[in-house]
C-alpha cells in the first residue's frame, strides 16, 4: 500500500509527504490481530475531497474545521464501540494505558495529540480515571454537557485534555528499547479515511520462544533500515518546493506530446532519486506515458 | 462490485453498458474454486485507458486493433498456463469440452466467439482434436506457423476456428435448463482487464446431497430474477441515448453550483429509474453532491 499527498499553496501544503508499507501475511505472525477486537464509523462528510470539476486537480479540497471535527469524532465513536467489544467479548475493561503504543492515523502531529486527548477523557468519563493525571481540570460540567463539537474546537478543552494525558503522552511519545521484552506487547490502532470512513483494532506482539532474539533483531533491523532511509531525505526550502509542485501543475495541464521540464532540464540530480527510481521520461501521443529508471 | 461503461459516440459507443455483482463467501460454497488451478498474465499495453489528460473525459481511449489482439493473447497465454497447472497439480490434460460453462470477460459477443476459437485451435495445436470438428481445416501450415497476432487479424482464422469450434459453441450456448442436474458441473472463468490483467480459474458447482432441490431452485429463481430485471431495461433510440450521453457531458464541464438537466427538465420519469434509485439531485458550492431517491 503506498499513498502520496500534495497539497495547493497554504498551511495545509507542509502535511503533505509520502509513504508506503508492505506485509505479509501468515501463521504464527510477530504481529497478531486480536479476533473481534474491532470496530468501525462512517459518516457522510466533505471534510477532505477531490471534486469533479471541469478542469481537474490534484489538490484535494480541504475543509480545515470540518476535518478536524471528523476526525475527532471518528476516533470518540470507534473508541467507544471499542471499549464496548472488548466488554462483551472478553469481559474486560479496557482503557487507553492497556496498550504499551497507540497508531494513530496523522494528519499532523498536534491533530494526533488532540485525539490521544479525546480518548483520555472519554476514559474519564467512563469513570476510569487512575491512569490520568490531574483529572481535577476535567470536572468543569462545562466539558461533560456541552455538544462534543463544541469541545473539539476549544482551546480549553484541548488544553484540559493535554493535562489529563500529559504523562501517558509523555511515556507514549519518548524513545523506547527494542529489545527482548517486546513479545507480549499490545498495540492499538485507529484508521481514517476522510468522506469518512474510521476503525479501531488491536494487536499483540508475539513472538515464539525459540525464536526471540532473532525476531527481535530483525524488528530492530526493520525499524532502523526505515530511519535510515527517512534520514536521507532531501532538506528542500519551502520556495523550491512550491516551484517543483508548479513543474508538477504545469505537467498535468500540458496538452501531449509533453515532455517533463525535470527531464528537459536534468532535475534528475537535484530530485535525487534513490537507485533503479522509476520516473517519467515523456507524455506521448495520445497522453502515454512513458517512463524509465535511474541507474543502479 | 460493479462497472459502468460510456464511449464516446463511434463504432465503441453501443458496446457500453453496465452491471454489478455480489457474491457471499462461506463454507460449503454452491460455487466452489478448484484450487491451485488459475493463471495469471500481465502485459504492458495501451489497448484501452483513460488518460490523464487537461480536459478530462468519462471516455477511454479505445485502440481497436491492439485491444483485440491484447484480448486474445491474453486468453491464449492463460489458458496455455492453466493446462500447464493442471497437468501439474492433478496430472489432469484438460480441454475445452472438460467445461460444462465457459464464462468469459464480454467486450462484445463476436469477440468471445474468436477468444473460444483461440482456445479450441489451442487444443487442436497440443494434439487435442475429439472434441473439435472439420479440423481438416485447421491444418494449412499458414496458421501453425505465422506470428499469432496475424492470426488474430486474420478473417481466414477466424472463419476456421470458428468451424473447429462449431459443435462445442452451439452446445454452450444454446439455452441449457437449470435442474437438478446442475451438481458437479465444472466452470472455467476468463477475467481480463485493459493495461492489461488476465486471469483464467475453474470452479465446480457443489451442491450438498440434502439441499440439492433446495439449491437448484433458489439458483433457478436467481437466474430467473436476473433475466427479469434485464428485460424491464427501456429500449432507447441511438439518436436518444446520444442526446442524454449529452446531458452528461455538459454536467462533467459545467461549473459549480450546477442543477443536472435531466433535474430541471423533470426527465427523471423518462429514464424510467429503478424504486428507490439514488440520482444526483445537485452539484453544490465547492461540487459537492447532492443525491435524493425515487419513490418506493
């Protein structure tokens, strides 16, 4: 699975990025899905969508507050319907400290801190509140009774919900070991699609006994190989960036034949494409496209 | 799943239409896949595309020749693999009388008809020929040895797999009853897509000893329903359907906030929509959509 976000001059242009995943599927899996821990949201919402429009873009349309909104009401309901699986299929009482790390869909970081926020004091009001700190800040009736809309755009709120969560966040968001000690450890995960469309499931990390070390070593060799790659990211200033994008506009506007302006100009190097990078050398006739890839 | 199918106005334009498709997956499946037996063939061809092009359009770009000729070597080179897998896996030399139903990918019927052609004289070409007839005619050295595309271009060819293949094509597609006799017949599946993707599998139809009256009437008035619906279809003037493929195109270039025509025009009676149908009432500010439904 792989994604790609570009997005028009403007605040919401620095989200965008790029990413891609792979895994495969089989017995005895280090990552184990726990079977019905699962729940799902959808709603009918323009919070984030690429309209069909006469002259078409890449640019999605973004409804900042509308977004927002969907977002942390999709992580509420699926925590909710969450909680009440983990009640009805296992009899246990669940709340956000029983995981050792949360996924979380991101936007943007802050966008993530909030919803870790959400789910804090949908703890709180469920009651469950040893794991929190400095609950005194959540009782205000304020944040209890009014419409949780309301709270979402709310500095206070956000604010109080920070405060509950600080030390949670803080275990959460600092480095850990990989090490020996991973096996066992519980995984929460909340997806979203904007339109939109939520999921929460979990997960554990087992690993075989006679296996351990090596598992392990082959995680931390994973997750390493992944940094390094992010470590090689081009530091490209924000001017340059939007300069590419334009080459990229232009690009998708052009009538064919059409020859890319990178190529034309040998941006090849700037771009700085890692090895055997496919990318595209033509627009032909009749808009084909023809690509080729850097050397090895 | 469903597809829906709009050409631009042309020879292509009375090959479009549309369908859906829903399937239960379950234990003692009526329909059942043999497994291991399915092949697969990819190709890189521009025989069929949309392209990314300034103006866009709900129309691909259809290249006749190199579409029949990718079709074709797409349904040669999977079933030559699937015959391999066969003999493989069950030491089984199948042909093409060892199906009771072939269901193919149908751009148009006379297509098909070549494709069940291809496969017979590649029967006939692996010494397989008691199922096939007059084959005195398959034997002019011409097609065994001439590249096969011209083959596929070839009215000559055509013709004559066309009479190799003469007795097995009535048989199958002759209307056969749905009856208690259904249990056991075997299926062979050709699914291709334009890029091009091609996939060859076989299934066998299962049904279990208590239920099989049951099954075979449930099929029966599936199939029934089907045919039911298919003839409620209205019957449209070519003249016609180009004046409403119309109204659509103005839709797809207008600019937001757009009413569709056929809205304002109170056309809806016209296009004779299914109880319950949802149509595009409006496109809003910002092209959003706007859906409502037919009565009940």
């Amino acid at each position: 699975m792989a994604d790609i976000a570009v997005y028009d001059a403007g605040p919401a242009r620095c989200t965008g990025g790029a990413g891609a995943f792979a895994a495969l599927v089989g017995p005895n899996a280090v990552l184990s899905f726990e079977r019905g821990l699962r729940a799902t949201y959808m709603v009918d919402v323009y919070d984030f969508y690429k309209p069909n429009q006469p002259v078409p873009s890449e640019y999605p349309v973004v409804e900042g507050q509308a977004s927002l909104q969907a977002y942390l009401t999709a992580v509420d309901e699926v925590y909710k319907l969450f909680c009440q699986k983990a009640e009805k299929l296992r009899n246990e009482v669940v709340n956000i400290s029983d995981f050792d790390a949360m996924f979380f869909h991101c936007p943007f970081t802050r966008l993530v801190q909030k919803a870790f926020g959400v789910l804090a004091f949908a703890d709180f009001k469920r009651g469950l509140s040893n794991h929190l700190t400095d609950t005194i800040r959540a009782k205000p009736s304020a944040f209890l009774l009014q419409p949780r809309e309301l709270n979402y755009m709310s500095r206070d709120f956000a604010k109080m919900t920070a405060q509950i969560s600080a030390k949670l966040w803080a275990q959460k968001t600092e480095p850990s070991p990989i090490d020996n000690t991973l096996g066992g450890k519980r995984l929460l995960f909340f997806s979203y699609g904007s339109g939109a469309a939520a999921a929460m499931f979990s997960a554990r990390i087992l690993i075989l006994e006679k296996d351990t070390r090596d598992q392990c070593t082959q995680i931390k060799q994973s997750a390493n190989a992944a940094v390094a790659l992010l470590e090689e990211r081009l530091c490209v200033h924000p001017k340059r960036y939007n300069e590419i994008l334009a080459l990229r506009e232009k690009l998708l506007s052009s009538a064919a034949p059409y020859r890319p302006e990178g190529v034309r100009n040998n941006l090849t190097d700037e771009f700085s494409l890692f090895p055997n990078t496919y990318y595209l050398m033509n627009i032909g006739d009749k808009y084909r496209r023809y690509y080729t890839q850097t050397s090895s």
